[in-house]
C-alpha cells in the first residue's frame, strides 16, 4: 500500500480525477475495502448455500436497503455533529399513522402519506429546536424522543385501533411502487439507491453539502463565517425524520401491516453503518458513499449470513469487531488524508 | 504613516457585565496600514475589548467610530460586513475540509442553476490557491488538499487571506502566535506585515512581546481594563514594555522573587 502512495506523491498533484491517489485518500476507501473483505469472506464460507445467487443477495439488499434509507440522514447529522435515535420511534410511529389512517379510517394514500410526512417533520422540527435552542446534547434530547414518540404511538394505537398494530393493503400501483419484489429485490433497494443519488448531490456537490461539514468541523467558526448553524441543524434533524418515515411507509406497503413497538435495532445499525461507513462520531467528516457501502456490509453480516455456514448467532460478534477495526482504521485514513501531498517543502 | 486615515476609533469605552467593571475609559485608534499590538497579561480584558470591537458586546458607555463615523454593531455579523475580521488562533478554517472548502465555507462559489447549483471547485480551488500564495505561502497548490495537513502557521495564514479576500479592512488577530513555534510565529509575522502593506489596519493582541515588537508600529499596554500605555515604535525598550505589562511591578524584581523561592 504503501508503493501505491509513494507513487501518488510523485506524481502531479493536479492529477486526472481518478488517479490511484485520489482513490486512496478518497475517505470512502476504507469502508470499500472493509466491504469487499467482508464479502470475500462470506462468499466463500456460503458459495454452495447461495450467498452469491440473486436470492441471496436481494435478501441482505432489502435488509439493507430499510437501514440504508435512514442511515444517510442520520450520517449527515453525525457529519454536522448531532446524533439522532429518534429514529427507532419515528419508522414505527410513521408506519402506525399510514396505517392507522388509510386502513381503519380509509383516508386515500396520497392524503395519508402526507399527513404522516407532516407528522414526521413535526418530531423533527421538535428536535432540532429542543437541541439548538437548549444546547442539550443531541443524544440526550432524541433519547427523550425517542421514548415519548415511542410512548405515544403505543397509546394511541390502542385508542384509535385497540391493538398495538394494524393492518392495511396499499393500492395496487403503490403497491408496485413502494413495496414489490422485483428479481427478489425489494421496491425499498430502488428507493435507496436513489435517495443515495439525491442526497449524494447534496452532501457533496451543493454548497448546503460544505456547510454540513462546517458545522460539524467547528460550529463557532461556521458561524462566524456566515452559516446559519441552527437553521440547517433543524432541517437536518427535519431531514432524517422524513426519510425515517418514507422508510416506515415502504414497510406498510412489503408488508400490508404496521407495528407500533419502538425499532431499537435500528438505532445501532444506522450508527454503525455510518461509523463503519467512515463518518467521524465527533463530526466533520464522512461520505454518503462510505454510508452506502457501510450499510451494505452491514447487511452482508447481519442478513448473508444465512446464506453461509457461519454459525448465526456470530454475526453480532463480527459487528463488534467490524465496528472497532473501522473506528480505528478510520483513523489512519484521515491521516493518511491529511498528510498527503505534504512532502513538497519550500520554506 | 501620519497622513493615512484613521479606519477604527474607540472614544471613552467603558464595558461592565452587571456591577463588575471590565473596560474603564478605552481611547484608541488604529489607521490603515498600520499594526498596533495591544498588549496585556492575562485577565487583563484583552478579550472583552476584542469583543467589543468584534460586535459581539456593545460598549456600555462610549462609543466606537469606523471611517469617523460613529456606528453601533448589532452582532459580529454586523461588524463582519463593516470590514472587521476576528481571525482565532485557529479560527475559520476545518481541519477535515479541503483548502478551498474551508475559504469559502459559508460563500460557497456556485455553478449551474435553481437547486441543482453545483460548488464551482474548480473555481473555489482557483482562487483560494491564489490568494493563499500571495501571502506566501508557496507551499499549497492544491486546494484539494485538508486543512489538517497544514502547519498552525499556514492555517492562521489561510484565515488571514481569507478575511483580507472578503473585504477585511480591520483584522483583529487574537494571539496568533500563542501556541506556534519560533519558525511558524516568524511566518505569521511575515503575513502580519503582508496584510499591512496591502493598506489594513491590523490589531495585533499578544503577551510576547518580543513578537509585538517585530511588527507593531504602535503599541497599547492594557492593565486591568485600562489602558496603562499608549506609545509608538521606538519610544520604549523591550524591557520596559515587559514592565508594563506585568503591572508596573519590575521584571528585575519578578526575576529576583522566583530566584529566591527557587
């Protein structure tokens, strides 16, 4: 590896874009590697149960895909400093309000899914106030959401429909648009792989992209420098509750039901696919496709793996010992990022 | 250097939070192309007037002048867009963000149109790499590269170009030097006295007075939120200003007192 950096240094730093250096330093790097180890080694304790067939490898795609939708969101509040594990009661909290009201009450989908979208922005709205305006931690204050909103949807739940879960059949076109298999991938793989796209642009080419990593880089000095720090934090928090939601609307419409328990699963996975997908904890840096690429290893590991004969109940030791060697490689990459190019002294 | 105009004014400042008094009765000035280093210990209210001319607190009686008119800062924003820049010790730049990234955080250069505006990198790289370079440092000629692989010096420097870039004509640089090396503090003298030539007016806050010296043309001695001294270049030695800054208590003295107890 390092042969390949010398090389780079030598080299003219105005380089084509895709120069091997560019691609080493590239801070996404370590969560490709990371996912392509990972594979290797699935794929080649599952290559006669099918890891590397279609089925099996739509099955960790659409696992993937419900973590991945609210993953990017919440990379980016970790890029801008902030936490967010509202999350885990928002998708069901979303999920029980489509329901609920398309289901029992009958309301058309369209007019459903927009009052869960407002519903959704409200908790939002609710969090990126509660954090800019109390300088409270983030974690702490989407902790308290988190329970509340997890609360509420219980009770309420209960009062409007007297279970903890409802069921109800999309229409057929938004059935086909939100919840279909197609060659055993999920509606929910495509609608990542787009939002990815969407918010790819906007992380890394709009200028709203450079103020994310402001923020989370110094908040005092984005201030100083013109940025409005709380009006983006706000719409960040905003940001990851929506997509929070269209993820819990993709799971009423795969599967024709809504559960209210609170997803804590999903807290973890989404901050481990970010901190494995290379987003710095403490902020200021990340990429939409290490998050990508984290999520998918992820789901390699938490889904593949019973398409291999590694034993099931390993797949949350291999997390935690992915999770440690990423934070600490993580690390090395932002050195080696740091570093490069410095070797030219003229003073 | 007389003729030059008189850019800030501060005319009978006072400031006090509450019943305590920082800042008693402040009087300076400071022209274009001039560096007038404010000196002072710790605790001396070297912050709180910065502040002050920063816009981040309003003087409690007095009044400050920009060009000799008197104006009334209503946040740091305000006083950003008269011309008054506050660089840090490490102040506006990212560590993880790229050269050109981080010169243009906040006023971002945008190509393309309606949402789909796109950061112009090229652009942003363009300029940032050029001004940087104007001050000196010949080092960056990729804006790509992160900020965190600079040197403390080179960081104060990108600060410094980038203040002057967006139309600086004030430049309050609180202690630059403060955590850098001999060689890096030589640096940003060299681009103190860069932006001095370029026709600013740059107030220069440091207890090293060794560094006040190199580059001030006119120096302020600031002793418990009053102004103890206000004199110009050559009209005191080194060893006085060093007096005058530990409280009119003499250095010999001082020197004398740690010997004993050591």
């Amino acid at each position: 590896m390092s042969d390949t950096i010398q090389i780079a240094k030598n080299s003219k730093p105005k380089a084509s874009r895709l120069s091997v250096g560019e691609l080493m330093r590239s801070p996404a790097m370590g969560a490709f590697v990371g996912m392509v180890l990972v594979f290797c080694i699935f794929a080649a304790f599952g290559f006669h149960k099918n890891f590397l067939s279609l089925a099996g490898i739509a099955n960790w795609m659409n696992f993937a895909s419900m973590i991945g939708i609210v993953a990017i969101p919440v990379g980016f509040l970790m890029i801008a400093g902030e936490l967010d594990i509202s999350v885990g009661a928002i998708m069901p909290a979303s999920a029980m309000t489509l329901g609920i009201l398309c289901g029992p009450y009958e309301l058309p989908l369209g007019l459903g899914m927009l009052i869960t979208f407002a519903m959704a922005a409200g908790i939002g709205w609710i969090n990126g106030i509660l954090v800019t305006r109390t300088q409270v931690p983030s974690f702490i204050v989407t902790l308290a959401t988190l329970f509340a909103v997890g609360g509420l949807t219980l009770t309420l739940s209960v009062i409007f429909v007297n279970r903890p879960q409802v069921a109800y059949e999309a229409p057929e076109l938004a059935k086909a648009l939100l919840g279909d298999r197609y060659f055993g991938f999920r509606a929910s793989v495509f609608w990542w792989i787009l939002l990815s796209a969407a918010l790819y642009f906007v992380l890394h080419k709009s200028p709203w992209g450079n103020w994310i990593f402001a923020v989370g880089g110094d908040a005092e000095s984005a201030r100083n420098a013109g940025i409005p720090v709380n009006r983006l934090k706000i719409s960040l928090f905003v940001l990851s509750a929506l997509c929070t939601a269209f993820a819990g609307m993709l799971q009423v419409a795969a599967f024709n039901s809504a559960q209210s328990a609170t997803n804590f699963p999903l807290i973890f996975n989404t901050i481990i696919a970010c901190v494995v997908g290379g987003v710095l904890l403490t902020g200021g840096f990340g990429t939409l496709i290490g998050i990508f690429f984290g999520t998918m290893t992820l789901g390699v590991v938490q889904q593949g793996i019973g398409y291999t004969d590694i034993d099931r109940n390993l797949s949350q030791l291999i997390i935690g010992v992915m999770l440690l060697a990423a934070v600490l490689m993580n690390g090395t990459f932002q050195k080696l990022a740091t570093s490069w190019s410095t070797s030219k002294k003229e003073d | 250097m007389s003729d030059a105009k008189t850019v800030l004014e501060l005319r009978n400042v006072d400031k006090s939070f509450g019943p305590i008094d920082v800042l008693h009765s402040i009087d300076l000035s400071v022209r274009a192309g001039e560096v007038l280093c404010l000196l002072g210990d710790n605790g001396a209210g070297k912050s709180t007037l910065i502040k002050t001319m920063a816009g981040v607190h309003a003087p409690t009686r007095g009044e400050i002048l920009m060009d000799d008119k008197p104006i009334n800062f209503t946040g740091p924003k305000a006083a950003q867009e008269a011309g008054i820049a506050c660089v840090h010790q490490f102040g506006g730049t990212f560590p993880l963000m790229s050269i050109s990234r981080s010169f243009f955080a906040g006023v971002e250069p945008t190509k393309g149109w309606g949402p789909f505006k796109v950061f112009d990198r090229k652009k942003a790289n363009d300029i940032a790499v050029h001004e940087v370079r104007n001050f000196g440092i010949t080092r960056i000629e990729d804006g790509d590269r992160l900020v965190g692989g600079l040197s403390g010096g080179e960081r104060q420097s990108l600060a410094i170009a980038r203040a002057v870039y967006f139309g600086a004509r004030v430049l309050i640089l609180d202690e630059p030097t403060a955590a850098l090396g001999v060689k890096q503090s030589a640096h940003v003298l060299r681009i103190v006295n860069e932006a001095k030539r370029r026709g600013l007016a740059v107030i220069f806050i440091t207890h090293q007075v060794m560094h006040a010296l190199a580059v001030g043309d006119h120096f302020a001695v600031l002793i418990r939120g009053s102004i103890a001294a206000d004199f110009k270049k050559g009209e005191k030695t080194r060893e006085e200003i060093a007096d005058l800054m530990a409280g009119g208590e003499s250095m010999a003295d001082l020197e004398a007192k740690v010997g004993i107890e050591a």
